[in-house]
C-alpha cells in the first residue's frame, strides 16, 4: 500500500524535522548539528555545526522563513543564520530552565516555555526577553506534598493566534499581536503533549491517555474527545485533506482520526519497524519519518500524488478504486476535480446523443464504462435516450401530460431543452391560473390546469391551488404585501405552498439580501445594511441572523463614530469588546496601526527608551484589554535602562530606575536579578525593606 524508502541515516538522535522547500529537509541531532538534505536524492546538500552544536542539544526550532535556526544551550538561547552558518543572537536564560521553544510565524519572535510553567516572548535582535505571555500555575504536589512543575509542553500557531499548553492540561490561547482575546481551557488534567489549530476557531490537543480533543473557541465549554489508541501521542499532523489528521507516538504506527465524524478511520495507518520519533508532511504527497534509530524514511503516500498521476493520464477506473479504498481522498481537491471531469463528460454525451451523434456519447463516457460506481449511471443515460424519439414527438404534438410521464420514468430526459422549454410553459400556465383564482375564476383556472392533472409531479400543487384556493390566494397576497410573518404563517401549515414560484423567488432574495447586508457591514457601508435590513424584519425563521446583523450594524456604527471624533482610545476599546469588528475594514485598518505602534515601541524598548514608549502609546497606556503588551513593553523598556546605566558607572540613576520600576511594577523575578547584579557591580546595597513577603522602598 505504502512505498517507503530509507533517505538518512542521522549519527545521534534526531530533535527537530523541517521541510524547507519542495526538495529540502533539515533536521537537527542531538549532537551532530544540523543537515539539510536533497528529498528527491537522498544527498546531504549542507551541514550547520559550530561549537555549541555539538555540545548535547534538545530544545530546537527553525523559523518558518527558513532563515533561522534557534537552540538552546547551556541556558544560552542561541540563534544561527542558516545561510552564512553564522551564531548571530544569544541570549541569556539566567535562572529559566527551558522545555520548549519555537519561532512564531512571523519569524521575528521566538516564543520559549519553561520548566516553572512561564511562556517568554523574545525578539530575534533582542537579548532580553519582551513578555511574559503566560504563567501556568502549580497545584500539583507528590507524595510528600512537594510542589511538582507545570511545566510548558506544547504550543501552535494560526495567524495572529497562539496557543501553549502545560503538564496539568491547561491550554492558554491568544492573540499575539495585542495580548486579547484570551481562552482559558481547562477540559481535564492530563498532559497535554500535543497542540494544533485547524483554522482560527478549531484548536485540537492530544493527551498523554490517547485522546484528541476538539475545541470551539467561539463557543463556551464546546469540545469533544476521541480515544485514540496512541497511548502518548507527541504529534498532530493536519491532513491534505481538512477532515482528517495523523497522529503518531511512542510507537511504530500511526493513526487517522476523522474528525468530521468524530471516529477513528484508520487504527494502524502506516506501521515501521521502530518507533516514530517525527514526521514532516511534504508537499502533501509524502512524508518524511524520523525514526528513533535515527533512521529517516520517504513515505508516498497512496493518495494526492498517485491520484493527480493517474487523473493526468486519463486512469479514471484506477483514480475512483484508489478514493474508495483510501477515505482521506474523499472530498479533496482532486477528487472534486475527478468528479468534475466526469460530470463535464456526462454533459457532453447528453449533449451528442440530444444531436443524435451515439457514437460521440459512447466514446465521450469509454473512459468511465468499467468504473462502478458511474455504471448505473451511465446506463440510465443510454437507456433513457432510446426514448427521446418519442419524447421529442410527444412534445411537439403538445401532448405535455404524456412526455411528462415518459421523463418521469427517464430522469435524464429532463435535461433536454424540451423538458426545460415544458417547464417554462407549465409555470406560465399555472402564473395564469393564478391570476384566475385572485380574481376568483375558479373555472376557469381548472381549465387552465386540466392538461396537466394526471401529471404526477404538478398533480399535489395543483390540487392546492384549485381545492385550497383561500389559503392560496391568502400566501400571494401576503407576498405582494411582504407580510412575512403571515408567509411563513402559511407554508408551516401547508409545506406544499413552498413550491409555489412566487414562495421560491421571495425566498431566494431573502438570502441574496443576507448577503449583501454581511458585505455592507464589512465595508462600513451602514446606511445601506440598515435599508435592507428593515425589509427583512418580522420575518421569524432568519430573526436571529437579522438581530445579529443589527447588532453589527450597531457595532460598527460605534466604531464608526469614535474614529470620526478621532477617539482612538474609545476605538480600540469598541474593538476589544466586540470581536467581529476586527474583521470589518475600519476595524482592520485600526489593527494594522496598532501593529505598527507595537513594533515601534519594542525598538525603544530595547534601547532602554521608556519616555518614547509612554510618549507613543500615549492615551493607549491603560486600556483595559491591551494594558498587558504596553505594561510588557516599559517593563523591557526599564530592565534595559537599568542594564545601560549601570555598565556606564550611574549607579544613581540607575538605583533611582530601579525604585521606579518597583513603584509601578512591584517586585517580580526579572526585577530581583536586575538588583542582584546591580548591587554586585556597583557595591552598593539597595534601600529597600522586606516586611510580610513585601519589599518596600525605603527612601530615594
């Protein structure tokens, strides 16, 4: 089922795997660097080693720009150009002892998780970390109520969003950019080893009992669990195709989880002859395994490629075996596209055999006659056609309720222009006899109708129309009146009144207007979205989506009114209240400002340049939901300060810095070594008194 080829043989155990580009891979070893590799020959193409390199390393990460490489060593977080080989960043852990990291996807931070339960953001030119994005906290204690680590385990990305997990199964998700939208999941209390965003609002994790969890993140307490039969799995691994995801562990197999369907699709999917250590999806053809023998395998997988392969070639009857045999191909992109081009095939047979050219249909559908599961279908089409003689004579003799019969009996025939031309005279019909029975000329409707009485599929509309005319004059006359409330009245009664034309058409420009409505709100158009808006009240099926859309519409109106006062604080603040508006085009304008605002404060950050920082932020300093990155931002701002002051001798200004900070920020961890190496360069002690677990400043 599976081709798997043997492509490296590393000489020390692998820690990281990374596909760069369509032909190379990188891996790192514990203590043999890093080789980047040709996938398609197998050949080591480059090696990056220096001498921390080949010091033992277990904490590593390349960044998604493929540029850089981070390590961990000796509690020294290092960063290395992968082009020039180059160590161009290090920067000091101090006392943190480092589980995790890992690039964000922008390549311009690393996020780091500790053995204390902190997650650290650090910028790449930085020597000192910007945020403490999170605090996992300790109730954990063994047997002699020793305190035990949360320790971080895991972390995923998704656009601006970030996720981290711990030992006690807490996972913490955020927005990176401006530190809001902030979800606290506590589901159980087993380790979470694994995490994985499948789009903004899906987050998966994986436990160290065999379970996947499946989080909505916008809706409270929404979650469900597959068991898995991966007892430790370390690895979520997202699928060419969206309904299915790999998961692997410690063991040699891996398993498929359909999570459409909540259930397992395949226990044992592909099975080796050692433990999986990682694995790298590439190109969603194959993947690359890394064994814990430190061999790394090729895996084709029996899917996208070998189906693409044989939809190139014209091997339809071999592409629909392999979708039937391998479920992750159903509904993918090939597969739609197989489907596509036998349904572009079947409309040209029709075609040729409405021409009368039988030949041409035959050879048109050659391709797809051993298929089975196009068989039938097949063969009702040429089945049918031996009676479109008759349906053709039926037609033009205007003998409508007989060809009706016949395309009853022949679903294909209702693809032919007659059918579509008899359909068009039926509906003028019944708009006439319509018009009859408004104006109360039952009679004269009946004769109208008479033809097509023995019709099977117009005999239940028009028995309506004709037996329960009051009802049915009642609907139109609700409909002309756009009484909608008296519509949906009627046809909740009577499910027949929705194949009236007149029902079908209202309905249809109900959800146009839907539409349009959700594509004004985007773009601020407001004036408008109200407008249509008040065409579609008191209608009670859609009222929830309509007071949504009012709710917007007040939303953005809101926003709307505080950038024109240029109340930008008032902005920001609408925005972090209503989640939506971040989508909207004012709302991602006012984003992308606060993006730039950030970036710019991080550089005067790193220069120790605090009065710029409060000076940039200026009336953003406390709001409420952002208060955390700009309070992060001065507290990197002042560590820097007091860094700089001291290695130039002003240790008065330096120590009165170091008040200050313990004024606005209290006393934390970062602060306690900042004083500790201050007061062993400068010799001096600081005046400061601790009372009830309380450091207070005594004097300046």
């Amino acid at each position: 089922m599976f081709k798997i080829y043997e492509c490296q043989n590393a000489k020390s155990n692998i820690i990281e795997l990374k596909v760069l580009s369509d032909s190379l891979v990188a891996y790192c070893t514990e203590f043999h660097g890093v080789e980047i590799f040709d996938f398609n020959s197998c050949k080591i193409k480059k090696t990056i080693a220096n001498h921390c390199l080949y010091l033992s390393m277990n904490i590593c990460s390349f960044s998604p720009d493929l540029k850089l490489f981070a390590f961990v060593n000796n509690q020294v977080l290092c960063v290395s150009d992968m082009e020039s080989n180059e160590l161009i960043y290090t920067i000091e852990m101090h006392d943190e002892e480092i589980e995790i990291i890992s690039f964000d996807l922008s390549s311009n931070y690393i996020i780091a998780g500790t053995k204390h339960g902190k997650v650290l953001q650090y910028k790449i030119n930085s020597s000192s970390h910007l945020f403490k994005l999170y605090t996992f906290t300790c109730d954990r204690f063994d047997s002699k109520n020793n305190e035990i680590e949360n320790f971080v385990t895991a972390f995923a990305f998704y656009e601006k969003k970030f996720a981290c997990s711990s030992y006690d199964g807490t996972i913490f998700v955020t927005d990176l950019l401006t530190k809001t939208n902030k979800n606290l999941i506590s589901s159980n209390k087993a380790r979470i080893t694994a995490l994985c965003f499948l789009d903004e609002n899906t987050l998966l994790s994986a436990n160290d009992n065999g379970k996947v969890d499946i989080f909505s993140l916008n809706r409270e307490n929404s979650f469900r669990s597959i068991a898995t039969p991966i007892l430790d799995i370390k690895q979520i691994i997202t699928m060419p195709n969206p309904n299915y995801i790999m998961i692997s562990g410690n063991s040699n197999v891996t398993t498929i989880i359909d999570i459409k369907n909540f259930k397992i699709a395949h226990s044992k999917y592909i099975k080796f002859h050692a433990e999986i250590n990682k694995i790298a999806l590439l190109n969603n053809n194959s993947l690359l395994v890394a064994l814990r023998n430190n061999k790394i395998l090729h895996v084709e997988l029996p899917g996208i490629a070998t189906l693409k392969s044989l939809i190139l070639h014209n091997s339809f009857e071999k592409a629909f075996e392999l979708i039937e045999k391998e479920p992750m191909l159903q509904g993918s992109q090939e597969h739609k596209k197989l489907e596509e081009m036998f349904q572009n095939s079947y409309e040209d047979a029709l075609k040729a055999l409405i021409d009368q050219k039988n030949i041409l249909a035959i050879q048109i559908l050659d391709a797809y006659k051993d298929i089975k599961c196009k068989q039938a279908i097949i063969r009702d089409l040429y089945h049918a056609f031996k009676y479109y003689p008759r349906f053709q004579e039926l037609f033009l003799e205007k003998k409508y309720a007989l060809a009706y019969v016949i395309s009853f009996k022949f679903e294909p025939l209702k693809k032919t222009p007659e059918y579509k031309k008899m359909e068009d005279i039926f509906k003028l019909v019944f708009l006439n006899a319509q018009r009859h029975v408004m104006q109360n000329n039952l009679s004269r409707a009946k004769d109208l109708l008479s033809e097509y009485s023995t019709v099977v599929s117009k005999k239940p509309l028009i028995k309506l129309l004709l037996t329960q005319n009051r009802e049915f004059v009642n609907l139109l006359k609700a409909i002309q009146r756009r009484d909608f409330q008296t519509v949906y009245q009627l046809v909740d009664k009577n499910e027949l009144l929705k194949q009236i034309p007149n029902y079908v058409a209202l309905n249809t420009q109900i959800q146009e207007s839907l539409k349009e409505i959700e594509a004004n709100i985007k773009i601020g158009e407001i004036s408008r979205a109200e407008a249509l808006l008040l065409t579609l009240e008191n209608i009670e099926h859609i009222s929830e989506k309509v007071e949504d859309l009012q709710k917007k519409c007040r939303c953005v109106l809101l926003l709307q009114k505080a950038y024109e006062e240029s109340d930008f604080k008032s902005c920001y603040e609408i925005l972090d209240m209503h989640n939506y508006l971040k989508s909207v085009e004012l709302g991602l304008f006012l984003e992308k400002h606060w993006f730039k605002l950030v970036l710019k404060c991080e550089e005067f950050a790193l220069i120790g340049n605090i009065e710029d920082i409060q000076k940039t932020v200026g009336e953003f300093i406390d709001l409420r939901e952002r208060s955390d990155k700009i309070r992060d931002l001065l507290r990197v701002g002042f560590h820097v300060r007091i860094g700089i002051l001291a290695d130039k001798k002003d240790f008065k200004n330096a120590e009165n810095t170091i008040y200050v900070y313990i004024d606005e920020f209290g006393v934390d961890k970062e602060i306690k070594q900042i004083m500790k190496k201050f007061e062993k360069i400068s010799s001096h002690k600081l005046a400061l008194t601790q009372t009830n677990d309380e450091i207070i400043v005594e004097h300046r």
